[in-house]
C-alpha cells in the first residue's frame, strides 16, 4: 500500500482546507464532477455534487460550529485508486461551547489527482466494506 505523492497530497489537503477552512481549496481537491456522501446514520443523509453542492456542504456545516479541526490519523487501505482513511474531527458547537470528537472512516475515490467520491462512515468495517474490502 503506497500512495503516489499526488494522491497523498490531495487527502492531506481535504483535511487541512477544512480545518482552516479555506473553501475555496477544499473544493479544488476534487473532480468537477466530485461527490460527498454525508455518513449513512445521520438524519437527512445526502449527496453532495459537484463544486457548488461540494462548498454548500462545507457552508452548512459551518453554520453549526464556532470552529472545527480535522486531522489526517492513517490510510488504512489503498486500493487501485480507492483510499480508506482514519480521520479524527473536533467540532465546537456554534454558540454552546461545547466540544465533540469522532473519528469518520472515509473511503474516497480518487482520478487524476482529485477525489471524484467521498463517503463518510461511523465505523472501520462500513468502510471497508463500502470499499469493496471487507
């Protein structure tokens, strides 16, 4: 398992473009066409197309914290251009003060140095299962 440098830095800048936020490099880590797929188990679930609909998911949840961290912990699996990440995310509740903390397991999807798809899960074996891995 080793990713190309490109592929590398591009999973380090999704995370990096959202901790500062800078939405603007956080859409340009992916496709035109790239997708986002909010965590199977959150009300509401959806997917996110596109530039535009990539910048209205970061906005939305920006709107709920007064400020958010996410970190890179591991790639736990690169397979033929599809990639099952470990990142750690700390969120401040907007106007609450209070903290949250998780790790959300990522499977993204990459092609020509971008991320066409991203989905987002709870749990280590959704991923990897998603991944076709399990």
């Amino acid at each position: 398992m080793t990713l190309s440098p490109e592929d590398a830095r591009v999973i380090d800048e999704v995370y990096t473009s959202l901790s500062e936020p800078d939405l603007d490099r956080f859409v340009a880590c992916f496709t035109a066409d790239g997708e986002l797929h909010d965590l199977p188990d959150m009300p509401g679930e959806r997917v996110y197309k596109g530039h535009e609909g990539l910048r209205q998911w970061a906005e939305s949840r920006l709107e709920l914290a007064d400020a958010w961290e996410w970190r890179l912990e591991e790639i736990l699996a690169d397979e033929g251009g599809t990639v099952v990440s470990r990142a750690h995310v700390e969120i401040q509740g907007h106007g609450s003060g209070l903290t949250v903390e998780m790790d959300v397991f990522h499977v993204a999807v990459l092609r020509d140095g971008h991320i066409a798809k991203v989905m987002g899960f709870s749990r280590r074996d959704e991923a990897f299962e998603a991944a076709g891995l399990s």
